[in-house]
C-alpha cells in the first residue's frame, strides 16, 4: 500500500510545520492542536488524491526518481 506510506509522510511534513506556526501566531495549544491535526490531514490527503491520480495516468515524477536513485 504505497498511498498509506504517502500519507503518513505528507501528513509528518505538515503537521509539525502547521502546528508551529500557530502557535507563533499566539494561539492555545489545543486550538493549535486540534487545527494543526485537521489541516495536516486535509493537506496529505489532496497530496496522496494528486499522486494517485498522477499514477493512474502514467506520469511521471520527476523529484521521486532522483530521490529513489
């Protein structure tokens, strides 16, 4: 299941980097929390969605390949 691996990593890069920034915007960390955990999800989902779509496709990714090598 490589969209479950997609999804895990789209939502670690994003969670952190939302819930950092509001919590620079002074927020409470529950409303940081909960908001961080809701946009991370909604962000890695479109990501993974786009991927998959881009696999059914057939086009290639051009960053994925130098990174595999």
């Amino acid at each position: 299941m490589p969209w479950f691996r997609w999804l895990v990593s789209a939502f670690a890069i994003a969670f952190p980097v939302l819930f950092a920034a509001y919590l620079l915007r002074g927020q409470s960390m529950s409303h940081a929390l909960s908001e961080s955990l809701a946009w991370g999800a909604i962000s890695a989902w479109v990501f993974v969605m786009g991927k998959i779509n881009n696999v059914r496709r057939g086009r290639r990714c051009a960053a994925c390949e130098t990174l595999a090598e």
